[in-house]
C-alpha cells in the first residue's frame, strides 16, 4: 500500500469505519472489534484529557500484552501525549530510571501479574502512594507523575482505575479539539534501549512510524482480515511496529500472548487461524521441539519474520518446512529504525534466508561505511551500516550528546553494526562495533549491567562479556573483583543481579579475578577477557534454556 500522511488515531478510524464489526483484538478473555476499540479510545482519550493530560504529555505504559495495551496507546495518540512503554522485566530501579527520566505525568499499569507485585514496586518509588489523591501525587524520585492508572478493576487507595477513567470520559468533548492539534510529526511514542553509556536511553518516534509499519506488511504480504500473533512484547519496536501498527492499519486481527510458551502459541496459532508472526530464533527452536512430540495445525501461517540474532540453516529449514509457512524472512532493524530496515523477499531463495540478507524495504536509505571516514563502501566491503530517512528516530529523549554521537550532520544514523552489500543488493550484517550482545533476541549492554552489578557493597568492578549460547545465541558472561575482605560467591552474585535487573541481563556465567589484563596505558583489554569467557563457557554451558 501507499504512504499517505497519517496520525495513529486517524489509521485506527478510517479502519472502523470501514469494517467495524470485525474482530479488531483477541486476548485475556476478550474480543474486541475495530468499532469497539474505536469507541473505547475516544473514552479514554478523554479521560485523559479530563485528568490533565496535555499536548505532548508523557503517559507510561507498564503492562504485559493485552488488548488494553492497543488501546492505551490509541487513546494517547489521538490525545496528542506520547507513549511511555516500560519493559515488563524491569525490577524497581529500572522501571524507575525510566519513569523520571521521560517525565511520565501518568503510569497506567498491571497491579500484579506472574505473581509479581508492579504495584509494590511503584509504592517503593511513590513513599506514602496510598495516602495522596489521584492527580496530585507528588514523589521526590518522580517529580513529573501526577497519577497511576490500575488496569484492573479493583480500587487501590492512591490510584484510579482504567475503567474507571474511561468512564470519566464517556459524554465529554474535549478530544475533537485536541485532534486538531495533533500532527503526523508529533512523536508519539519513546522506546528505551539500553545504551552503552550505562543508563537506558528513549528513542523518539512520530506518527511516521506507520509508513515502515505499511512497508513491513507489504514485504510480508499482509491483506485486510488476516490475523497476526502478538506475542514479541509490544514495549518493544518489534511487537509494536510488526503486530500492533500493522493490525490497526489494515484492518488485521491482533491476537495477544502475555508470555511466551511454545505450546500455547501453536495452540492459539492453530485454534485463532493465525497467519502471520515472527521473532528471534529462540522462539523457532521452541516451536520445533514441541512439534516433535505434538500435532498442531499450522497451515494457516503464510509467513514469519526471524531476526535479532544469527539464524543458523538447520533451523530455518526447519521452521519453514515443520510449521507449514509459506515463507520465512529474515530481517535486520533496531528500535532506533523502527524495528525493521531490511526483510528478505516473500519469494526469496532458501540460501538468502539461511545467509541472515535482506534488502530495504521502503523509501530510504542503507549505506555501508569506513566508520572512521565516512566513506561509502563498495560491494562485499564490511563497513558500518549507516541508515537516513523516515524510519529513524527524531533523537533520544533528553540526550543531546548521545544522539549527536549516533546521528551525522546530513542525517544518516550510524548503527554501531558491521555489515555488506552483495552484488544482488542483499545487505549481510556481521558484527557489532559495540560491545552489545544479544540474548534471546534483546540488546544487552555490558556498561549498563556493570554499573547495577558494582553497586553491590562487595564488588568493586565488573566485567562483562557475551559468550555464545545454544539457545539464547548470547548471554552474559561476569568477569568481578571483589572487595578487600569480601566473601563473596558466584551464586551470591547471580541472585543480587536478579532482584536487580531484567533476567536476560543477568550474567549466566561468574568467574573472580583479582586484576585485569590491562594495556600499557591501563585501560582493560575486554578481547582477552572475551576470549578466555568463550574457552570457559564452552566447558561449561548451563543447561538448555537457562
């Protein structure tokens, strides 16, 4: 389809209106069509309005995915705030960065789930929540939050429901007017990504975001009616701009997984005729080992995206032969590029996909370069993989200096990964400048799980490598220095790390050193550290799944 300018508010109307009774979102217990979800996001929007939400508010979304997850951010963008989602995985101080440095005025989010206590965690950051009113809190550590919004129906002292503030909204008219003053440029939603600074950082998206999400369901083949698994977690750019954007564009049915088990997502896949889905290879692999003892119809699927880590040719032949697709493609995008840059063809040849190439899928541009000079590469020349145009972020949010160091003068965003064009026009990515590693499919950054492991009184620094992994395809590897006097085991660490971080950022492997290898200049040779992380764990590689 076309690009035509247009806000997510609007893409969600014109799609009501033209098929208003099909089934629009399926998940929790719920079913809900394209006129309903219309209807449920003006009330909200609303409600938003009435509790002071402004043009270009900051609302933080913390929930799992959910039908009511689509209409949050429905309701924000016609409102004209932007959408604040928070990782799910997040323990109290991750969360917490996050909310203070977006200057979130409203969180609505999961009271508890997976017998996790969200709300606890707010009230560490909120001290005495359950004694302020809704719209006037105030928190020292969260100068910004005005009011926290329960998904569930039950009143909690200090907060509103979002049913509640629904119902606040039905019979008011303040949205027509604020419509008027929404723009397609307007961001619309910020998406952190950990950076190697050591702290998340917000990447800036506007409305323009659903031209790519336009070009991701032309290159997939998506058509009107079809549905699509949301299982990737919509606080990322993969479940929002592959799932959600997509859906309310077309006209697609979204049907919600909260958390990810192999077995209930072929299930659903087989009982809800699910046609399209996509993730890292993990998600593959699990698929295919329960199909080896289970029969589940999956002859409905026409194709699935697969990326966020090297996709190796025994599973990809797999996948596409076991799951019955009509085609696998693999893609290469970040939460900076709106999720997808390059998606191998629908009708690509098997070698493509088993080489990790895709070529770009819409009106900007790729290029590879020296990353010291600038210079444009040739054919078969690994370079940095620079990218300009509508699928790169406005900016980070409140970080001039980093988005100076990632974006050029004329425009072009530098990735930070290493890559080639083939003489067909297939770019192949093979490397990472950085130091990132991926696990499971998300971005793990060594400075950032450092700075939370050394804030333990008996580490007094950490290293942090990836190592290769069956499953994962990386995890974290944990190079520590002990205090002077410090009893500390490896297990020790592993628990503090995980009351502390989101689990994929919790080292698998810990190993005590009392110094370095250092360079005469004294900065800490990471290569010898990586190489001897490799030999170790190769030795000693956790269990499946770990």
């Amino acid at each position: 389809m076309s690009w035509e300018p247009i806000t997510i508010g609007e893409a969600l109307r014109r799609t009501a209106v033209t098929f208003p009774d099909r089934e629009a979102l399926v998940g929790e217990g719920q079913r809900i069509t394209f006129g309903e979800l219309d209807r449920m996001a003006d009330e909200l929007a609303e409600g938003l309005i009435a509790i002071g939400v402004k043009h270009g508010d900051h609302v933080a979304l913390w929930m799992t995915n959910a039908p009511q997850w689509v209409l949050v951010w429905v309701a924000c963008a016609r409102a004209g705030a932007v959408l604040i989602p928070v990782n799910t995985r997040f323990k109290t101080a991750e969360a917490g960065y996050v909310l203070q440095q977006s200057d979130a005025k409203v969180l609505i989010m999961m009271e508890e789930y997976w017998g996790i206590d969200f709300l606890g965690m707010v009230r560490e950051l909120v001290p005495g929540l359950e004694d302020m009113q809704p719209g006037e809190l105030r928190s020292e550590q969260l100068p910004a939050l005005r009011s926290v919004v329960l998904w569930d129906r039950k009143d909690r002292p200090g907060t509103m429901t979002l049913d509640g503030l629904r119902e606040l909204g039905r019979g008011r008219r303040a949205l027509e007017e604020r419509q008027r003053q929404v723009s397609v440029d307007d961001t619309v939603i910020i998406v952190y990504t950990s950076g190697t600074t050591g702290h998340p950082k917000g990447a800036m998206h506007s409305h323009v975001v659903l031209r790519n999400a336009a070009n991701i369901a032309r290159v997939m083949r998506m058509q009107p009616g079809d549905s699509i698994l949301g299982h990737m977690p919509f606080y990322h750019v993969a479940g929002a701009c592959t799932a959600v954007l997509p859906g309310l564009l077309l006209g697609c049915r979204v049907v919600t997984m909260s958390h990810w088990v192999a077995e209930e997502a072929l299930a659903i896949i087989s009982r809800e005729r699910v046609n399209f889905f996509g993730g890292i290879p993990t998600h593959f692999i699990d698929c295919l080992d329960v199909l080896e003892h289970s029969d589940y119809d999956t002859s409905c699927l026409k194709s699935a995206w697969i990326g966020g880590a090297p996709v190796t040719p025994d599973v990809a032949r797999a996948a596409f032969e076991k799951m019955q697709l009509d085609a696998l493609q693999a893609v290469y995008g970040m939460t900076e590029t709106t999720s997808s840059t390059v998606l191998s063809e629908f009708d690509a040849p098997m070698d493509v996909l088993c080489d990790n190439k895709g070529k770009p899928i819409g009106e900007f541009e790729v290029r590879v370069v020296d990353p010291a000079s600038g210079r444009e590469l040739g054919v078969d020349e690994v370079g940095e993989v620079w990218v300009r145009g509508h699928i790169v972020m406005q900016g980070y949010y409140r970080n001039p200096e980093a988005t100076r160091e990632v974006m050029t003068d004329d425009g072009y965003f530098r990735t930070g990964d290493l890559g080639f064009v083939d003489a067909q026009g297939y770019l192949k990515i093979t490397g990472r400048v950085k130091d990132m590693f991926i696990v499971g499919g998300t971005n793990a950054y060594p400075a950032e799980i450092e700075r939370l492991m050394q804030a333990h009184g008996d580490i007094k620094q950490a290293i942090v490598v990836g190592v290769p992994h069956k499953r994962l395809g990386e995890v974290g590897f944990a190079f520590v220095q002990r205090g002077e006097g410090a009893q500390l085991a490896e297990q020790d660490v592993i628990d503090y790390c995980r009351s502390r971080m989101a689990d994929y950022k919790v080292p698998r492997f810990v190993r005590f050193t009392d110094e370095f290898p250092r360079t005469p200049t004294g900065k800490i040779q990471r290569f010898v550290l990586a190489d001897e992380a490799r030999r170790i764990a190769g030795e000693q590689q956790p269990e499946q799944g770990s």
